[in-house]
C-alpha cells in the first residue's frame, strides 16, 4: 500500500496482480488498483483530472490523461472520502505507475496537483 499526502489530500493506493485475467505466454499482466481519496482539508475540493505515468520494464513508458477517474469528477467536502477501482496492463512482469491529479477548490476555483503514490507492479511468481 501506498499513501501520499499533499494540500490536505490523502491518497492511498492498493495494488494486486490478477492471474486469472493474465497470461504470461503472451506478454499480457494484469494488475488491478483500489485509489482512496481523502479530503482531510479544510475546504471542499474536486477531482478534475488525472494524470499517470506507467512504466513496464518491457515497453515504453505511457501516460495517461484525462477527466476525473472512472467517469467521475467526484466533490470532496471536508472529512469525505472517495474510492474507486481500475486496472493497469503491462507486457512484462514488472512496473510501476504513479501520476497527480488535478483538483479545484469549489470556493474559489483555485486549482492544485496532488501526487498519487507509486505502486510497484510486480508478478509474484516472477521474482524467483
């Protein structure tokens, strides 16, 4: 697990390889992610967009970017928090992925980064 906290924001990350949507003689690891956004500022914020940076120790480093996570821009008063799940594909057994995202004070529509944690992508059978 991973967490990072920036401007009030907690980020935790959960990552998990999933060997029944994978297949190693092909090239093709599936990992999939559980990001927890807690707002422990004092002001109500909105995600509006994310920014990932995957790296795969096979491939070429991707970015991904785009409007808010799993077709949400979700609001965040104080104390609230915001969870979802995605995935994350790599040819290789073995990388990482870590981003930001953008978020907004509603209050006054002042706009700031937040870093999301590294998770470190990594086949358990491969490392033996």
């Amino acid at each position: 697990m991973g967490i990072a906290v920036s401007h009030g924001i907690r980020i935790t990350a959960r990552v998990r390889f999933e060997p029944a949507h994978s297949d190693p003689n092909v090239a093709r690891f599936i990992f999939s992610y559980r990001i927890t956004i807690a707002n422990r500022g004092e002001e109500t914020v909105q995600l509006m967009r994310r920014h990932w940076i995957i790296r795969d120790s096979l491939a070429a480093v991707r970015e991904v970017e785009g409007p808010g996570v799993v077709g949400e821009t979700p609001v965040l008063k104080p104390g609230e928090d915001f969870s979802y799940s995605s995935a994350c594909d790599l040819r290789s057994g073995f990388g990482r992925m870590d981003g930001t995202y953008l978020m907004r004070r509603v209050r006054d529509g002042a706009e700031f980064r937040v870093e999301i944690p590294t998770m470190h992508l990594a086949h358990p059978g491969a490392a033996n």
